[in-house]
C-alpha cells in the first residue's frame, strides 16, 4: 500500500510517535516564519528558552499585520523583532517588503521541507509541495529552539480536480467550492491534498490561493503536489536548484475523496460572515456595492494583479465605490510599476497601499455602516473589517474588479472576453528588503532593543487538585479568534501588551467580559462546536490566562486554539454528551473534582455543576506530553522544569 504525499512529508521528519491516525507525532522542522502580530511573543517566549541561535535551516521574521503606525508600539515591535533577527539568527524582512506567506512562497519555499508559521496561512506554502503548518508564537519558539512540532496523526482527504476551468472562473472559486462542500469544520484533524488531471492547469499563485485558505476548513494544512509547474515557478525566482519533484505514490489510500469537476464551476462568493456561506455570484443578484478591496495572502499575486489591472484599463471605478489595491510583496508591487500595470491600477482611481495586511486585519479601510464589501480574502468574520454592521463577502479578483467597475455584485463572466495576461518568464529578483542575522561571534554585541509597551508574558502556575469557579461567558458555535481577541487598528497595538490587550477580550461578544472576570477573579468558559476556529493568535489564550480562566469547556475545538490553550495552561475540556452544553449556564457555579488525579491517571473528568446539583461526564483526550504541559501549567513551565 503506497503513501500520499502528505504521508510521504510527515514520514521523512517523523521525530515521535506513530502513524495511527488521532494519536501524537512530533515533526522535525525545517523552516519556521514569524508575522510581527504574532511575533513579539513568539520571541519573547524564544528568549525565555534560553536558545543563543535558532536551530532550523532557515528562520524569517516578516513586518506585515502592524504597518498602520497611529502611535510609538508597532514600530517599536519592528524595532524588537529586528534586534531580535539580528542576535539570535533570523532573517529579517522588513515593513514594505510584503506580506509574509507571498514573500515566503516567492524567496524562501522550498518543495519537500517542513515549515511552521505563528499564521493560520502557512499552509500556503504547500502551494508549492511544503508540509506547512500554522501554530501559536511558543510552538514556533520551540521549533526556533530546535524542538519538534506535535500534531495528532491527521486524516487524509484527497482532492480530485479534473477539467480545467472556464474563463473568469478562478482558483478562489476552487476553493470557495471547497468551503461549500466541506464547510468551516469539515476539515479539522485532515490534510486535504490536491491531485488529478486539472492540477496541471493550476500555477503556483492559484494552487497557494488554494492551500492558503485550506485554513479556513480548519484543516491541519493542504498540499499540491511538485511538478514541473512548480519547478518553472521556482526557476522564474531563481530558485530552481531548491525545486524537487514531490508526488503520492500511485497506489495512496485516502480516507476520503472529493471530485471536483474544474469546468462546471461558476464565479463563488462567501456570503456574511462566514468563509463556508458560499453562494454563485450570479444567484446573488446584482446588489449594490460600497466597496471592493483586493489584496491579502489569498489573492495578491502577480498574476492576480495583472487580471485586475486588464480589467480596469482604462475604465473608471463606479462613483459609488471605493476600491483599495494592496500587491502582495516588494517583487509584485515593483514589477506592476516596471509593466506599467501600476499605471492602468492609479488611473482608473484605484486607491493603492502598501505590501502588507492591511484592510485584512481592519487596519484601515474599513467601511461604511451598513455597507457592502467585496474582499479578495480568505475571512469575513463578523466585525473583522472593523465596521460591525457591514457585510463582507470573499470573492475573486476578477469578480472583485468587475464589480468595482458597476457598482453592483457582477458575474465577471458578463464582462465578455477575458483579457489575455501574459506572465513574465522571469520575475524581478532583488531581497535588498530581507536583512541576514548577525554573524555567529558578533551575536553577543547586538543589543535587543525593547519599547516601553513590550510587557513579559502572564505567569502561570501549576495544575491545582481542583478547579471551582463560576461560568463567566457562555457563547454558541464557530466562535472565531477574532470573537476572543479581537484585532483592527486600535486593539492590534497591544498585541505585546497582555494586560493592555485583555481588555478587549471577547468585547464583541459581552463588553462587560474583562470586568466581571477581574472581579470574580477567577472563571470558566463554555462555547459550542468549532471554539477558536481562525487564527494562529495566541492572544486569545494569553488574555484570558491574564482574566483568571481556569477552563474552557465546549462542544468541540480549533486545531491551533486548543494547543494554544494548553501551551498557556488553561484546561481545554468537551462534553463527552454535546447535549449537556444545554445544562450549563450563564453564572453556574462549577467544580472539577480532583482534577489533576484525574488527568495523571488518564481518568474521565467530571464537571459538578453546584447550580443544578448534576454531574456530566466529559471527554478529554490528551497525549502524556500534553498532560504533562498542562500539569505543569503550561509550555515554558514545562520546558523549564525538563531543562532543570
Ligand atoms: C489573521 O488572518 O487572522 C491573522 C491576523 O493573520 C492571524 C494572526 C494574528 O492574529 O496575528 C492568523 O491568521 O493566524
Ligand atoms: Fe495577513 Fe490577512 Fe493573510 Fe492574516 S489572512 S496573514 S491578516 S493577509
């Protein structure tokens, strides 16, 4: 029985463990990224470790969510995690130089290797045959350290792609079909793979648009095969000495298949506000349109730009809409200026930002009250645009431009011919933005250079033999990272800042969360199924570390939060009956019995819930490392009491 491909990559960094599907391995990894959102803990935690120099072949730290400097912290973060580059071995790419998973794909990607990202999108990476994974800042700490990665044995769904797709169809609607059919927790503990004849009509900028929003399925990561596509992308950014062809062996099993007939799919939008609220364009109707914005790690490729700038060419954008442009990188924004592309962009009243997240993350951009939004990117959260009441919805760029264009929802296909884009046969190499580390006997002169709003990390303690405490929150299903810690222009400031950022913790869902924790002074959390999908962000178990939450008690978790939750020390618990999330409220006064016994001897914790006088049993499953961690309360506790 022969192996996919995702089996093939974890196998050849297998460190730990088994391939038994659901239990722990622990990878070797081979590459790691930082974005700066992120990344001021990350190296704050790395720091704590101890670890002179990162361990991994390459490390990169990228300047790309906090551009918007409105004050003296996101500058002074650049500032931290430059210092911090330069001492302990990490590349450094500066603010302007783009958004971190479109510059990782174009200069430093490489087929077959591992990569982990403190991102949810660093499965974009496998756009090009990386086993790529996002993680919360300790876990890529830990892999700077030299540390493997854990991750529990993942399901493999293969997806079949046959025919090729009809003009104005692109690889966002792929994806988007995706979404419709497995839907925002169809893919937690999978890797979905890509194969079939119709890969070979996908570039690399469409197959990471795809695996960049695999994210969104709340899979582990995507991946598409290494070919000869892959090999011409990489020879383009002068890189062909890196390619490596990366297959499934011809015999693969897969746990599951899907087919996807490329020629019969039509122009997708995800409706409000959810990735997985997938509608055809031309069933929406024609709508009117407030703005469009076109950009992100999703859609703001070379190849994206120029669909975008041929269908502008000399039109204007309708008066009622506002349309921002954000290229992707450096490389992609300097060769639409060489092509004249740029021009086509400007003169049709485009408003152009700089490389970077931007109206992603809601720094600035946000719309109207009420007000429809067009976006090119891979979440629309309620609220994330940074106007709650506005309707965002994903689409691609051709149907993002069209509709700039009319001022209303437009099927692209109604444009008529499909402008013909010609890709350059080589891009515009130059990585004057990426600054290398210091060399190895010069580290110990470079100053780490810390702002006065870099704050250590909360203290955690050990696991105690019970937990008592009041349900502080009760939320529904598909609670996002962005519901816990929410991000935008004011909040993202504070991401090196816990006790400053908590405040803001869960605000979107109950304003009065952060008070009534800090005056119970301790609590509980109860949500529904798929808690934490969304980002990387490990502020969203940080803060409520800070806000005295003790556990979390839900239906079922996000990957990437729930490690995060046990990394921070706080006990990520389900029911073992999702019915019994209905026999707990608001308030309720709860106890875990014995709990560290418990979770010791791998016994079932239970939950008393004084209020109602019930017992529910509830279903944890934790492998020795993890009971370990959260016995010791938490990652760096743990780490620390193993290099005693
Ligand atoms: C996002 O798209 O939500 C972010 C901002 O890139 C996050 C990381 C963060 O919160 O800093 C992610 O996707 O992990
Ligand atoms: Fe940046 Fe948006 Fe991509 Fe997150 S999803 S990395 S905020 S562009």
């Amino acid at each position: 029985m022969g192996y996919t491909l995702a089996q093939k990559l974890i196998r050849s960094h297998l460190l730990s463990g088994d391939m038994t599907p659901g239990s722990e391995i622990g990878l070797r990894i081979d590459q790691t990224l930082t974005q700066d959102a992120t990344g001021t803990m990350a190296y704050l935690e790395f720091e704590a470790m101890g670890v002179p120099r990162v361990k991994t072949e390459l490390s990169v730290a990228y300047i790309d969510h906090n551009t918007l400097q409105t004050g003296f912290e996101n500058a002074d973060d650049h500032r931290y995690i430059q210092s911090v580059c330069k001492k302990h071995g990490l590349y450094f790419s500066r603010p302007g130089n783009g958004i971190c998973h479109q510059v990782h794909l174009e200069r430093f990607g490489i087929p077959g290797k591992t990569l982990i990202g403190s991102d949810s999108h660093t499965p974009t990476g496998g756009g090009i045959g990386m086993l790529a994974f996002g993680a919360g800042g300790l876990d890529v700490a830990v892999a700077m350290g030299g540390g493997p990665y854990y991750i529990t044995v993942p399901k493999i769904v293969f997806v079949n792609l046959k025919g090729r797709l009809q003009p104005w169809v692109a690889a966002k609607d792929i994806i988007l079909e995706v979404l419709r059919i497995m839907s925002v927790k169809g893919g937690v503990g999978k890797i979905i793979e890509y194969g079939g004849e119709g890969v070979k009509s996908l570039s690399v900028p469409e197959r990471a648009t795809i695996t960049n929003m695999g994210a969104e399925l709340g899979a582990s990561t995507s991946v598409f095969p290494s070919d000869e596509i892959t090999r011409e992308f990489m020879r383009a950014q002068g890189r062909e000495s890196d390619w490596a062809a990366r297959s499934p062996d011809p015999d693969a099993v897969y746990d599951e298949v899907i087919e996807i007939d490329l020629s019969t799919l039509r122009p997708l939008a995800a409706c409000p506000h959810s990735p997985d609220n997938v509608k055809a364009v031309e069933e929406i109707g024609e709508i009117k349109v407030d703005q469009c914005c076109i950009g992100s790690c999703t859609n703001s490729s070379l190849f994206d730009m120029l669909k975008v700038a041929a269908i502008l060419k000399g039109k204007t954008v309708h008066p009622d809409v506002s349309l921002s442009i954000a290229p992707g990188s450096k490389q992609v924004y300097n060769m639409l200026a060489e092509n004249g592309a740029l021009a086509d962009l400007i003169a049709a009243g485009a408003r152009i930002l700089e490389c970077a997240c931007g109206p992603c993350i809601g720094m600035g951009q946000s719309p109207n009250s009420g007000g429809v939004s067009l976006r090119t990117f891979n979440r629309n959260f309620e609220g994330r645009s940074g106007t709650a009441d506005a309707k965002v919805y994903l689409v691609s760029p051709e149907t993002a431009a069209a509709s700039a264009l009319t001022g209303v929802f437009t099927d692209p296909r109604t444009l008529g011919d499909l402008p013909e884009i010609k890709m350059p046969d080589s891009f515009l190499i130059s990585d004057n933005m990426i600054i290398p580390p210091a060399p190895e006997s010069e580290a110990d002169q470079v100053e780490i250079l810390r702002g006065p709003n870099i704050k250590p990390f909360p203290a955690t303690s050990a696991l105690p033999e019970e937990i008592a405490a009041k349900v502080l929150l009760k939320v529904g299903d598909n609670i996002t990272t962005d519901h816990i810690m929410p991000a935008g222009a004011k909040i993202l400031p504070l991401r090196s800042n816990i006790p400053a950022i908590s405040e803001y913790c869960f605000v979107r869902c109950d304003e009065e969360f952060p008070a009534r924790c800090k005056a119970e002074g301790k609590g509980i959390i109860i949500g529904g199924a798929n808690y934490g999908q969304g980002s990387s962000r490990e502020h969203a178990a940080l803060a409520p570390l800070y806000l005295g939450i003790k556990a979390v008690i839900v239906k079922s978790f996000a990957r990437i939060h729930v490690a995060n939750l046990i990394n921070a020390g706080i006990l990520p618990l389900t029911f073992a009956d999702e019915s019994d999330y209905d026999r707990v409220s608001m308030w309720d006064s709860l106890t875990l019995p014995e709990v560290r016994s418990r979770l010791e001897k791998g016994e079932q914790i239970i939950l008393k819930n004084n209020t109602t006088g019930e017992t529910l049993p509830l279903g944890a499953r934790f492998s020795q490392r993890q009971t370990e961690i959260l016995l010791a309360g938490g990652l760096l506790n743990y780490t620390r009491e193993q290099n005693k």
